[in-house]
C-alpha cells in the first residue's frame, strides 16, 4: 500500500519542509516525539515499510546520539549536577536537552526517507522545472546526473568482477579501493562528457523565445494538497501538544 502513489514529486519537498520546519521552533522531547510518531505510523502507509526505514535511516539513527552526546556535556548547566568536569557539566537541563536533540534529530531525518522513496528524476526534474520554476539548465543537468546514479554502480560492480576475474583484486584492501576509485573517475568522467555533448547536440543548452516544451504536464492536484495539509497539521498538533503540557521551549531561549 503507498498512498504517496502518483503524488508529485514536488509535493514531497513542500510536505518535508511542512512537516519538519515547525519543530526547529522549539527544543524539547514532546513535539518530537509527536512528530516522530506520526512518521513511524505513516511510514508503512507511505510505501516504506519499517524494516526498510531502519535500513535506510541508520545513518540518521548514528549521528542522533553523536548530536546528543555534546548538548549532555556541555549544554547550559541547570539543575542538580550528576558529572562536573572541566568543561563539561551533565545537569538536569544537560540532559533534558540531550534527549530532545536525539529524538528531533530522528523527528528531522526519517520523513525525507520516508518522502524521498522511490521519487522517479524524471517526474522530480519536471516538477522543479514547471512547478517550482527552477532554472530549467540546472534542473536538466540534474536530472541527467542522477540517471547516471545506476550506471556509476554498474561501472563499479563491473569493475569488481574483471579485477577479481585478472587475480588483481587481493592486493591489499587501501590500493584496492584507490584503484577502484581511479578508474571510477576516469569512467565518470568520459561518460559525462559524451552526455554532456549529446544533450548539446539535441538542444538542451538552448532555450527558445517562447519558452522551453516539456513532453510531460506537471500539475498539483487536490491529492498533493491533502498530503501537504496532513504534514502541516501534524507537525502544527506537535507543536500544540507541546506547548499544551508546558515543555516548548523556544530555540533562542535555550
């Protein structure tokens, strides 16, 4: 089941710019933590089920305690004092924004896993170009790139095979990888300037009096405003809740 089906891609930045913006407002556990719910139970309903979100996240889910860990140190010290040394100070106010950081980091991080799954560039590339008005240049030389994306692992995993094939391939792990490496650049960049004077041979780098044609409309309908209403009212109860139970605490007072 994906409800984000048929959405436009477009509709995806504009619901993570809803949904997280708001909770960079305030520093504490509650508004997080209702937004990170709300991500959590969602993300199935999305297309991303919960084994592939810890896949995808644990990048997210490593820097969350590495971002945690120095507010706990050397946060604003508030409260009775459970470690004093040098610099470094774990209080009650340490702490209590210790954990906020932690769980808005993952509040902040899992939705564009969760908004970013399976976005074709092709539809992202004309939504940025007819919807958001992007210079059409950059938007077509991204695209382009990002087609390349599946090529560069192929490259690279035909790269492992032949090396492996010549009995080259356990020569020490470090020249290994620089030598994967090397012949990757060389590889990237040959590709890049055949596409480049192909893409100028039929035309991209021109752009007509009347305006640039597109083979494919790209509109919003009443679909992606719903899922940027919903993102919207979720991180909005979030900061509600929060200030119901009396933990917002404003960014710039912390």
């Amino acid at each position: 089941m994906n409800l984000l089906e048929g959405i436009n891609p477009v509709t995806r930045i504009l619901a993570l710019i809803l949904l997280t913006t708001p909770l960079l407002l305030s520093v504490d556990v509650v508004s997080a933590s209702v937004a990170l719910a709300f991500t959590v139970l969602v993300a199935p309903l999305c297309g991303v089920s919960w084994s592939r979100l810890l896949r995808r996240g644990w990048p997210i889910m490593l820097a969350a305690p590495l971002a945690a860990i120095p507010m706990a140190l050397y946060g604003r010290p508030e409260g009775q004092v459970y470690l004093e040394f040098l610099f470094a100070h774990v209080t009650d106010n340490s702490l209590q924004l210790a954990a906020a950081i932690f769980v808005r980091v993952l509040a902040v991080g899992l939705p564009v896993i969760v908004l970013s799954a399976d976005v074709d560039p092709t539809d992202l590339g004309d939504g940025l170009a007819q919807v958001l008005r992007l210079p059409e240049r950059f938007v077509l030389g991204a695209v382009a790139a990002a087609r390349l994306v599946s090529l560069f692992q192929d490259d690279l995993a035909s790269m492992r095979r032949a090396r492996r094939s010549r009995g080259i391939a356990d020569q020490g792990r470090i020249r290994h990888l620089l030598t994967l490496a090397f012949g990757l650049l060389v590889l990237s960049l040959r590709r890049g300037s055949k596409l480049a004077t192909a893409m100028e041979a039929r035309g991209f780098n021109r752009v007509a009096e009347h305006g640039r044609t597109w083979a494919r409309e790209s509109t919003l309908s009443l679909r992606d405003w719903v899922v940027m209403s919903v993102c919207l009212s979720a991180s909005t109860a979030a900061i509600v809740v929060a200030v119901a139970v009396g933990s917002f605490r404003f960014l710039g007072v912390v």
